[in-house]
C-alpha cells in the first residue's frame, strides 16, 4: 500500500512528526520533493532530532528512506545532516538511498538565490538555499544530477571548480545512489510512505504564486518524484494545524492582527513554539483557514486529514475560525488565483466555545472535551474530509488515531 503525506496549509504543519508516527508501519519513506529549505522537528523520547533533507522514518532501525527524483539536494548539508544523526545515535548506513534522478545544488545557487530575491518586484522572502534557483536551472535543462555526480565520464564534464566541490562526497553519493522507479515496483506490495515537503498553499501551481517554493508540494509531486504512476496511491492524508502559519512573505487573509486581535498572535506563537527549525525565523499565526484548506482537500483528492497542535489551543476562553473570504464586501468560500484580490481578502470569522483544560494526556478521542469534538466536526463539516488523526502533543505517543492510514 502507497500512502502520501502533504502539507495541507504553507507548511509547517507537523508532517515531520506525523511521518515519524505513520513510519513504524511502514518499510519504505520516499520523500519526494523540496531541498533543505525544509525542516522537521521530531521529539523521540525527550530528545530532539531535526531534519532537513533526510526522510523522517529514518529513526525507525529497519525503515529504509529515499531521497526522491523531486528533490533537490544540497550534497554538504546532507552529510553534515546523516553526520548529526549518527551523533546523536542512529545508524543510518545502508538505509538512506538518494535517486539517481535527483537534482543537486550547486555553490552559486545559494548566493545567486539571495540576490534575485533581493532584486524582485516582490520580494519572496527566500530562505536563500539555492532551492528555486537549482529548480530554474534544472527548469532550463541546465542543471545537475546526481548521476552525473557519480558517473566518471559526466562527472569528467563538470567545471573544474564544480569538481572539486562534489570530489569529497562521490564516492559515498555512489553508494547510496538507486535507481527509484526500479526499487518502488519491486517494493509493490510493501508499505510506503511518500513525503512531501513545505505545503499545499506553497505548491508551484496550486499555491499563492508567485509567493510559494519552486517545488510540487501537491499530492501530484508524489507520482513524478517517487517515479511511479498515479494508479499506485492508495491514500492521500493532509496535515495541518488547529490554527494557520505562513513564514516569508505573500497573502495571509487570516493571519492575527494586533489592533483586531490584540496579543493573540504572539501567545500563539510562544505557545507552539513557532520558529523555523530551518531558519529560526518568526512564524506568521493567524486563524485556521477553512477556505484554504477545503481548497487543498478538493485540488488533492485528500482522503483524510491530520490534525496537529490542538493542544495550543488548551488555554484559550474561545477559538474563532476563518470560515469565508470578504473582498470588496462579497464573500468568498474559494482561494482567487490573482494575488492582488487575495491579499485584499478580509477574514469572515466564526467562535466557538474553549475547552479550557490539557488535553496533552488523551489517548483516545473520547478522552478529548467536548469542545474539542465539537471544533474538529465544525472543520470536518466545512472541508468536507475526515479528520482521522489527532495530535496533541509534540512527542510520538501524543497521537490520537481515529481511522488507520493504512486503511484504503
């Protein structure tokens, strides 16, 4: 069975943590698209693992993870990445494959990521990886890929400044290099896992362009960057938190204001905890956006959605939601493609009652308040997609499964 994970906001939803959940049944983690703009958190027993470029499944001793054909990968900060890991206890040799397929990221992309950004109309706010500019340059046919990394005679063609950047990783590079499609179909009838990177709202085509990554966030990325057919997935889940966030800049129709919302914005954010695990920058909050993620189920096909950091909301008298757009005093249920429109949307909010206690020690959804209940069935009737897991908590066992994702 072939199950996808997608970001189903602007990332930053918790796919990290959830992957890690849903990886000790599965065999094989692919992660199909994004670069090391993309950070993972995961909390393993009271100790923190962070991911940049590595699959989440890697914690798990007898999970095998893939860097996907989609991705593009920043050969240094992958090894310094597997480096960590090993330091902090996990053997990951012979269970991290990268794709041959896969694109890398050359020494000037990251500088050349910065200026453009710099120099746009309107600016993206960039992490500066070299992520959109190793997208372009492979866009232009231009680019490089691991192959050509590990095969002498391409890797004879390079620049000399090139080779002797990529010269120290090669021989380890050839070793983990596969061939993608050839292992997904002899590994048909295991359990797989395909990630996602950033989120849906961030997606090349599906999101807030030109304010999103160079990459497929969508469910759709999964088929291409894990080379297989789309008759292959048998499951799309969609993560995304109780509330919003958005890092960088770009249309935010629900994100706190303070002479509308007070402190709201900052006590979220000091609540979960919200700063990039990339970047250490602030995270823009706002309210959970209904429109936003009814779009993300409906241009998905998401069978199932995921819902993290309930628990922020523990000590909060009332949570209000965003349920509808108002432009130019009509409402809207859809996200505008045009961003001028988006940014001049104004939130429709709608309350409901706090539950006003911890629920860090649930474990099962009847354990939840009632209020609780009552705010994930509002969700679920307006999106019209099941939640089926609930996590109220960082660490792994503060999960709450309502329906298997191993379930077709």
């Amino acid at each position: 069975m072939t199950t996808v994970v997608i970001g189903a906001q602007w990332g930053d939803e918790g796919k990290g943590k959830i992957v890690d959940f849903l990886a000790e049944d599965a065999e094989d983690i692919v992660r199909f698209s994004g670069g090391a703009n993309a950070g993972h958190t995961i909390v393993k027993g009271g100790q923190k693992f962070t991911l940049h470029l590595v699959p989440s499944g890697i914690l798990y001793p007898d999970t095998v993870v893939v860097l996907g054909i989609g991705m593009v990968i920043d050969v240094p900060s992958l090894f310094d990445e597997l480096n960590t890991l090993e330091s902090q206890g996990i053997a990951w040799k012979g269970r991290v494959l990268v794709s041959d397929r896969a694109h890398v990221v050359l020494p000037r992309d990251k500088e050349e990521d910065r200026t453009l950004d710099a120099g746009r109309r309107r600016p993206i706010g960039t992490t500066g990886r070299g992520i959109g500019v190793a997208y372009a340059r492979k866009a232009a046919r231009d680019g490089i890929r691991v192959s050509d990394l590990v095969y002498d005679h391409t890797f004879s063609e390079l620049p000399s400044a090139e080779q002797e950047y990529f010269t120290p990783y090669r021989e380890r590079l050839a070793r983990m290099a596969c061939d993608l499609t050839d292992r997904m179909i002899s590994h048909r009838s295991r359990r797989v896992l395909l990630e996602g990177a950033q989120g849906v709202m961030l997606d090349l085509d599906l999101g807030t362009y030109p304010f999103v990554s160079s990459g497929m966030s969508a469910a759709a990325g999964a088929v291409v960057g894990s080379g297989i057919g789309p008759s292959r997935i048998d499951r799309v889940l969609g993560v995304f938190k109780a509330y919003s966030t958005r890092v960088g800049n770009g249309p935010f129709p629900s994100e706190f204001r303070p002479e509308r919302d007070g402190d709201l914005g900052d006590r979220i954010r000091e609540l979960g905890n919200e700063y990039g695990s990339t970047t250490g920058r602030a995270r823009r909050c706002g309210y959970l956006d209904l429109v936003a993620l009814r779009y993300a189920c409906q241009s998905n096909g998401i069978d199932g959605l995921v819902m993290t950091h309930l628990d922020v909301y523990d000590s909060l008298d009332d949570i209000s939601v965003c349920t509808a757009y108002e432009i130019d005093g009509r409402h809207y249920h859809t996200v505008p493609a045009n961003i001028l429109e988006l940014e001049r949307a104004e939130p429709v909010i709608e309350t409901l009652p706090g539950w006003k206690r911890s629920i860090a020690d649930a474990k099962r959804y009847d354990e939840l308040p009632g209020r609780a209940q009552d705010y994930i069935r509002f969700i679920e009737s307006r999106v019209e997609a099941p939640i089926d897991i609930v996590s109220v908590g960082s660490d792994r066992d503060q999960t709450i499964i309502r329906r298997s994702p191993w379930t077709p």
